[in-house]
C-alpha cells in the first residue's frame, strides 16, 4: 500500500515568504501596467548607428553569474515572482485537449495548497503569467481558464518556421484572436534579416500587430537563427518600431534558444527605444530556461539593466514547461530542508 503523502509545514529557520516586501499581482493586472507601443515609422539612419561589442557583452554576462546570488527567503521570494510571469507552455505535435486541459489547472493553481500555505501565500491566488499553446487548442485553453484572469497566448503565423504566405498568416493571427488568444506570439522571417531587408520586416511585423487587434503581439526573433549579435539588436529594433508588444528570443525550437549573451543585447534595444520614445516593450526569453538557477540569472539581468519594473508579467515572461515543476520542488526545499523526487511536482 501506498504510503500517504506527508503535509508540507513551513520549518522553523523558513520564515513565510509572504512576510518579505514581495509584490504578487492579481491575474487582472497581467499586460496592463503601461501603455501600449502605437509603433513608429522606420527609422533606418537609427539602424544604421547600431553596434555591438560582442567580448563586452560576454564579459558582462559572465560577471553577472560571478556576483549576484540569492538564498533562504530572499530566493523563495525571486522564486515566487518567476512562477508569475511563467508562460506555461505546451507546442508538441502529439498534444491533445486532455493535455492542454492539465496543462491549464496547474496554470490556474501552480503550487501546491501546502507549499502555498507553509509560505504564507494560500489567499494570494497566484497563477502563471499565461498558458501558450497552438491555435487548434486555443478554444479548449480559453474554456478551461474562463474567469481565472489567465490569458491564452497563441503561437500563430506559421510557427515556427515563419515560411508560410504572408496573407496565410495573418489569416492565423486573425482566427486565434477570434477564438479568444489575449497574446499572439508570431515568428518573424529571418531572411529579412539576414539579407538586411529592413523594410520588408518592418512591413510584415507591422501587418501583423494591426491583425492583432487587442491583443498582445509577441515578436519571435529566433536569435539563433540570425548569423551575429548585430542583427539581433537591428531587428530587435525593427520589431519595436513597428508596434510589437513584446520581442522574444526564440521559438524553442532553434538549435541555439535564449542566452544570457542575446538577451543583454535585446534588453539594452529595450532600453535605449523607452529612451528615445517613453514607451515600454516587454521581453520573453524562450527555449531551455529549465531550472530555477536558470531563470534567477534573467530576473537579475533584468533588475540590473532595466529596473524592478521589468519583474513584473506584464514586461517579463519566460516561456517554459519544466521550469515550474523545479520552481515548486526548489520552494518546498526551502520550507523542509529536503528535496523532494520530481514526479512530486507534476505538470500534466
């Protein structure tokens, strides 16, 4: 017989985290902290002065892993704060309505009730930042979130490849808004950038935020793709001027996904459009963010380059699958002491 599944109580050196001045939003406060990017005309003499040093940028990352740790409740609170803006994420040919529909429970309810308790969180109700999915399980995702202030986010415009015609994937974009997807995560063409074809970019990404409607356009740059560091901070740019809600690193199924290296660049183009617009573009990196040492070294990559502000869901997500199964085993080694097998924390 199976031996009943021990209660989880907080131990007397893991204080509840809900004691620390850690800011948990309500799920209503999701992509709606700041005003949306209209878009701008291209600017191709701003393109033309960008430059990057890549052996600075290494260095930088490097340093960063060296100097910034966190432990105890501190880290529990970090922790705590990823699980928000987590786009709980599932893009398998093998999905089904079933998996989707597991996938958006543990979105709605991603610790444990007594993990949640022992951490002083039980009345918080903290969910992800979104579930992404494909659009043929868009409707099924929309059902099973219905009133939990979850959005769904759909990967649409012939993902992930980006290949496909143009008319046809504005066309997708189009029919997962209409099915309910609050964010529209599309790929760009990466031969648009890899042949500097800066307008027909600009045309397509522009084309697409407009099929977008209300809903949040997540720009796919998939960074492995594009030959240097350069052209990713060009078409970082690009994306922004044309009205992207987000930029993105990857489709998670590049060889080469998010990177430290990648994402100072796109944060640095971040920071210097807020500075020469006043708006705010939010970032996601994407593809291999597994473990909560990973993602920690991207919460603190974003405090130091762009500020508390970009902790929040409505400027930072991650996508991810794993991630959350070793966010949840990490807290509950901080309430006990021990680390707990991995089928403990299932994520479907």
């Amino acid at each position: 017989m199976a031996k009943a599944r021990p209660h989880v109580t907080a131990a007397d050196t893991a204080a509840p985290v809900s004691n620390l001045p850690v800011k948990l939003p309500a799920p209503a406060n999701k992509g709606a902290g700041h005003a949306r990017n209209p878009g701008f005309d291209l600017n191709l003499e701003w393109l033309e002065g960008v430059e990057v040093n890549f052996s600075a940028a290494e260095r930088r990352t490097a340093t960063l892993l060296g100097r910034r740790t966190v432990k105890k409740q501190w880290q529990a609170a970090w922790l705590l704060k990823a699980l928000t803006c987590i786009d709980l994420t599932t893009l398998n040919g093998d999905d089904t309505a079933g998996r989707v529909k597991r996938l958006c429970a543990k979105a709605k309810k991603p610790l444990r009730d007594d993990i949640a308790e022992a951490l002083g969180m039980a009345d918080r109700h903290i969910t992800t930042g979104a579930v992404c999915v494909y659009h043929e399980m868009v409707e099924t995702a929309v059902r099973e979130l219905e009133g939990s202030g979850v959005p769904v986010a759909a990967v649409s415009a012939g993902f992930p490849h980006g290949m496909s015609p143009l008319k046809q994937r504005l066309a997708e974009i189009r029919a997962s808004v209409a099915a309910g997807a609050k964010e529209i995560d599309i790929v760009i063409t990466r031969g648009h950038v890899l042949t500097g074809n800066w307008q027909a970019l600009y045309d397509e990404v522009k084309q697409m935020r407009e099929a977008c409607g209300d809903a949040r356009l997540k720009s796919i740059l998939a960074t492995g793709e594009l030959a240097t560091l350069r052209n990713v901070a060009k078409a970082s740019l690009v994306a922004m001027m044309a009205g992207s809600d987000f930029i993105k690193t990857s489709t998670g199924k590049e060889n080469v996904n998010a990177n430290l290296n990648v994402s100072l660049i796109m944060i640095r183009m971040i920071r210097e459009f807020e500075e020469q617009t006043g708006y705010k573009i939010a970032y996601k990196p994407a593809g291999g963010i597994s473990t909560a040492k990973d993602i920690m070294n991207y919460q603190f990559l974003m405090k130091e380059e762009l500020g508390n502000e970009w902790l929040e869901p409505d400027l930072f997500r991650v996508g991810a699958s794993s991630l959350l199964g070793d966010i949840e085993r990490q807290l509950e080694h901080y309430i006990t002491g021990r680390y707990s097998a991995n089928n403990r924390h299932p994520m479907g």
